[in-house]
C-alpha cells in the first residue's frame, strides 16, 4: 500500500452568505457556518463511510460537545443545560445548512459566562483555609450536573479539598517524609501552601480556557470542527494550517531537545503528543504519549509546570546546549514517574533503532521501536519514484549487526508503539517473510485491494517474538497481524489497542484539489480500513497475544472499542497466503502462566488492573487529613508495586551488538553515560525477561 502522509495542495475561498440572525437578534457565526457545510460535503465525499445526519447523530454530537465543554461537570448547571438539550435533536439541520448556528452560538455564550463565575467560586473558596475537621467526602466523578449556582458552589468546594489534599500528600512524598493518618507536622503552612499552588493552577486553568477573546473564538470553532469530524470516527480530525504546518515537521530537529512535544489537553494539562524517533525521550523507553507533565528540573531549578510561562519552559526544554533534565510526569494510569533526560540534537544520518543483546543459555537479539517513521516524503505522484530510508531501513541493518552476535533468536518490541507510516509497517512486516500478501484495504465503495509484500526474500528467518500491549496500535497492529497470520513471528503481550483504519491528509475542499490553490484548512480523514491476510480485522478487536502477559494498558476504556464514534469491525476477503509450519504455543504457554502465578511484579499489575476499573467506575475519597492520608497510602503502595519493574536488580543481562559495543568504546563520556543508562532501563524490564525465557523455551524444544 502507498501511504500518502500528506498533500500539499491549496485551499480555495468559501462562498460567503448573507448573515441570518442569530438567537436574541445577533448576527449568526457566518464564517463558521460556512466551515462546517464544507467539512460536511468534503467528508461526504472523501470518508469511509458518510453518514447520513439525523436526531441520532445529532445527540451524538451534541453529547460530544457537552463532555467538550464540560467533562467534569464542574462549570453547567442542571438548568442551563436544560436550555441547550432544546437543540439536541436539531443538530443535523444545522450541520446539513438547513438551519443557523444557533445551538453552537448559544452554547459558547453560556460556556464563556459559566467560566467568569466559576472562576469567581475559585476566588472565594481558595482565599482561606478549608476546614479539614468534619467528616467530609467526594464522590467521583461526577455523573449529574449541580441542580443549582449553590450546588455548584459545593461541588467545587469538595473538588477544591481534594485536590489541596492532594498538593499535601504529594509535597511530603516528593519531599521523601511517610504519609500517616497523624496530622503531619506543620500542617496549617503546608495546607497554606498547597491551597496556594491549587489557586495557581486552578487560575491557570480558567485563564487558558478563557484566553484573549479572539484565541478563544478561534480555539472553540477549532474545536467544534474537530467535534462534527470526530462524529465520523475518532481518527478524522479537521487541521488548521498551523496544525498542518506542525504535522509536516514533527519529524525535524533543528536544536537541542529533550526529544518530546507537548499540548494542551482539555482539563488544561500538558501532555506529552509526540516522541521524537531516535531522542532521549524515545530511548528512555519510559514516557508515553498521553502522560502529563507536573514537574521540570534542570541543574538546582526545580519548578512545577504551573509555574513556568511558555517560554521558559520551552528553554527548559530546548534551547541551544546539551545539558540534562528531570521531568515528572503523572501516566495515563495515575502513577508518579521522575525521568532522566539528555538534551540532545538528533543527526538526520543516525539511525534512530538500537539493538542489543539479551545473554544467558544462548544469546536473542533485541530491538525496541516506538514509532513507525519515514525519512522521506510519500506523497508522490508515482509509486515507484518512492525512496523508502524509514524505520524498516534502520531494523534491517540492526538485524544485520545482530546476526554477527550469533543470536538465536529476534525479539521486536512494539509495546507503546501507537503506529505512523503503513509504507514502514507494509516493508517491516516484508523483511521477515519471503513472498505474498501483507494485507488487504477496502475503500469506502467496498473494493478490496491486496498489498503484497514489497521486497522478495527476508532479512531474518530465524525464531522471532514480537512483544505488543494495549498501546500497540495501527502500524504496529499491522505488523503483529501479519506475521501472526503466517505463524512467522509469536506474539506476546497484551492485547493491542483496536485500530484497524488508515489516514490521508486532504485539502478541506469539495471541489477537484487544485495545485494552484492556497489551502488554509486541511482534514486527517479515514479512507479505508485494512485488513488481515486471513480476512478478520483487527479494528475493536485488536492483536490478542498468542501468550498473554499481565499489562498495565488492559483496560477496555483506554482502547478504541470505548470510542461511540468508532467504526464497527467487519470481515474482508481472504487472501491467497501460505502459512510456516505452527508454533506450538500450547507448552509455550503453559510454561509462561506458570512463571508468570510465581512473580510478584505480574501479580501486582493483575491487582492493578482491577484497583483502576474501580478507580474509573467511580469511587469516594475522603477529605479529612486521616481518611485521605489511609486513601493516598493505598494508590502509593500500588504504584510502589508497579515499579519494581524499574529496582535495582537486574533480570537481564543485556550489551550492545558488537558492531556498536566498538562505536560507543570510541564515543564522549556522555554518550557512554546515555547508553549506560538505556542498558540498565532494559535490564530492569521484567515484562522482557518473561520474553526472554518464552524464547529459551521455543529455541530448546
């Protein structure tokens, strides 16, 4: 399959309308009006599967709109929501050009009063202590609104206690003290200080939502395209061409860095969008997309993200020398992580994969890869002119390192790898198998088209292992599927994410693109869904593991499944393929449980799993000093547990392949230092060594 990453063509005006009238006689949102008629009529004609508007799809995207606005419940009352459910059947006229805009008129009017008062609930609450005496609890998250401006008061005022009892806990652990049920010591000033840092960060908060009037005009439109493409699937999304410029040179270094980018998620946390291929972030192995930055330290600077403006953090960050960082960052399940980083320029030239040796009865080869990247531009007009220097490139030469260390045996990590160019993915998948088709697409009309692989012959025939989880998505669920469907590879793991559909950038155009017009918007829209060689699709279902391992990222809610607006899975032709002889994973398996009952590590990620269903259902926190402190022992304990995964002692014996054990002898003490530290990173990763010994299990039979 080609993948088109982009095109680079123009956008043409949009016709302007005379204004109708808004609600209360106001001039409807014309410009935005004419936006919305033309993502409409574009993804009509360019998505997988258009939809067809009706109440149904209405509710849906008034839904979405609504959790948009207010996820948390913290901001509408009952009654002011009772105002917009008038319009919540209404929504597909609007989106057809039927009817004016007025249920997105009058829903940001209402949102940008509601956000003035909260923001003066905040000032009067946070101005003097809270009475921690009385028994007093939260129950979260909240599924209703506040049935009154008084109620809503309350609920702040409960929210508010929680989180400066938090700012407590986490100042005293961070500050190495034990958390007990006894008031600690000289809790009036701690209290006075995290109330403080709640009042920055809740300031901070409503100050970005608010914005200047004219960012938070165009933050909202933006938004609310981004609403009615989500409707489609949770994969289209509209791109303003700032966004498309960003989009383009995620790819580019061009300064010192800590090799990840960040953005705005709608609480207003920082979260980590994007590792840099090859950076220090990517090479830790131990921040993810969707983790939230809390805390930055560089040299005796340590300073939380509250507390930094914009540009020192991307000092802090960036800038022009090489020096090293700590960064806090709080996971997608909760967990407190301090992270080491290297500031540092990624050279074009080098290769962004390393591989290494996992040593103990024989030697198996170890390839970690994050992300699936292309050096070069697909978006040609010819398929064959396509120069392919990405990621494939780079794991075929550390195969060829490797094979010089006489390995037994290959495995690839892809566990949070969320995916990027299926070109990469299609050639991947190649450098394994001798011939025969990969995959299959099927486009919005049904026809199903066959990708082959592209390159005859293998780089690697010998046993391999491909490690997934449940952040394994797209690209690398392609990957995991084929070599699984030709019994080329044995997959363990846990089970991957669910996307099973593939992205094209286009000019918002509904007229014949044109390389003569000046496009200002563009839309990332799902044109196919791919598919199995043995026709299932791993779109809801994705990759189940031949051996299943305990894994942090199971829960259902994190996958695509737990998106309404997902497409359904479905079933493509099966393709013309001759499978390797079976592996037999029944004894692999059996031998696997077995260790894995055994390990305390494993045991605690199953009790894990199930703490954080209930952590999601909903739960009640106490907001008395003792209650809490009993609360927060427990989440710490558990996270305690967690990372045993990152202690001291090693589970692995890992080196560098030889060809680079020779470069790194040669290289500055920093780059000793950074590699030293990756090495102990993968000695550390229990997960890996269970891999390991399914691999001495398979070899030996």
């Amino acid at each position: 399959m080609k993948w088109i990453c982009q095109l680079l063509l123009i956008f043409s005006s949009l016709q302007m309308y005379a204004q109708p009238a808004g609600p209360g006689g106001a001039p409807a949102n014309e410009p935005l009006r004419s936006k919305v008629i033309t993502l409409h009529r574009f993804l009509n004609q360019n998505h997988y599967l258009p939809l067809k508007w009706n109440d149904t799809l209405s509710a849906m995207l008034y839904n979405k709109w609504l959790e948009k606005l207010d996820d948390e419940k913290l901001f509408f009352t009952q009654n002011e929501i009772t105002v917009l459910d008038a319009y919540k059947t209404k929504l597909d006229d609007e989106i057809t050009g039927k009817a004016p805009m007025e249920f997105y008129n009058r829903s940001t009017t209402v949102y940008k009063t509601v956000l003035k008062r909260t923001d003066s609930i905040l000032k009067v609450l946070l101005a003097k202590p809270f009475d921690f005496s009385k028994p007093d609890n939260i129950t979260w998250p909240f599924t209703t609104y506040a049935v009154s401006a008084a109620d809503l008061s309350m609920r702040w005022q409960r929210f508010l206690k929680w989180r400066v009892l938090e700012n407590m806990a986490d100042k005293l652990a961070g500050d190495g003290k034990t958390i007990s049920e006894t008031i600690p010591t000289g809790f009036i000033q701690l209290e006075k200080d995290a109330r403080e840092r709640a009042q920055k960060q809740e300031a901070s908060f409503i100050e970005g939502l608010l914005k200047t009037p004219e960012q938070l005009k165009a933050e909202l439109e933006n938004d609310y395209l981004n609403t009615i493409a989500w409707c489609y699937d949770p994969h289209t999304t509209y791109m303003s061409i700032k966004e498309k410029k960003e989009f383009d040179t995620r790819m580019s270094a061009s300064e010192y860095s800590a090799g990840f980018e960040l953005e705005e998620n709608d609480k207003g946390d920082l979260i980590i969008s994007f590792l840099q291929p090859g950076g220090s972030a990517w090479r830790s192995g131990q921040l993810h997309k969707g983790d939230v930055l809390i805390k930055l330290k560089s040299g005796t600077v340590e300073k939380n993200v509250m507390d930094i403006d914009e540009d020192e953090l991307e000092n802090m960050l960036g800038g022009n020398s090489q020096s090293d960082i700590e960064v806090t960052i709080k996971t997608a399940a909760g967990e407190l992580k301090t992270i080491k980083l290297t500031k540092e320029k990624i050279d074009s030239e080098e290769a962004v994969v390393k591989s290494y040796v996992l040593h103990g009865n024989k030697n198996i080869g170890y390839i970690n890869l994050p992300g699936f990247y292309s050096r070069e531009d697909e978006s040609v007009a010819d398929e064959n002119d396509i120069k392919y220097d990405g990621c494939a490139n780079d794991v075929s030469k550390e195969i060829v390192k490797l094979r010089k260390d006489t390995i037994a045996g290959l495995i690839l990590d892809l566990r949070y790898n969320g995916g990027g160019s299926m070109w990469e993915a299609m050639q991947l998948a190649g450098i394994f198998i001798d011939i025969g088709p990969v995959a299959s697409v099927k486009d919005k009309e049904g026809k199903v088209r066959f990708l082959k692989d592209p390159n005859r012959g293998t780089i690697y025939d010998g046993p391999l292992m491909v490690l997934i989880n449940g952040a394994s998505a797209s690209a690398s669920e392609f990957v995991s599927a084929v070599l699984q469907d030709y019994n080329r590879a044995l997959i363990a793991g846990g089970a991957s994410y669910g996307k099973g559909t593939a992205q094209i950038v286009l000019p918002m155009d509904t007229l014949p693109f044109s390389k003569n017009k000046n496009y200002e918007e563009f839309v990332k829209v799902t044109q196919q869904k791919f598919y199995r060689v043995n026709g299932s699709t791993t779109q809801w279902k994705g990759v189940i593991p031949d051996i299943e391992l305990p894994d942090v990222y199971a829960d259902e809610s994190y996958k695509e499944k737990a998106n309404s607006s997902a497409l359904q899975p479905d079933n493509s032709k099966v393709g013309m393929y001759q499978p390797l002889a079976v592996i037999p994973v029944q004894a692999l398996k059996a031998n696997s449980e077995k260790r894995v009952l055994d390990n305390a590590f494993f045991k605690t990620v199953g009790s894990f799993n199930k703490w954080l269903k209930d952590y999601r259902t909903g739960r009640t926190i106490p907001l008395q000093w003792n209650g809490y402190a009993t609360h927060y022992k427990k989440s710490l304990a558990m996270f305690k547990d967690l990372n045993k995964e990152d202690a001291e002692v090693a589970v692995l014996s890992v080196t560098n392949n030889g060809f680079d054990r020779q470069r790194i002898n040669a290289s500055t003490q920093h780059s000793k230092e950074n590699n030293e530290a990756y090495l102990k990173q993968v000695q550390k990763d229990i997960t890996l060594a269970e891999a390991y010994k399914i691999m001495m299990d398979w070899i030996n039979k």
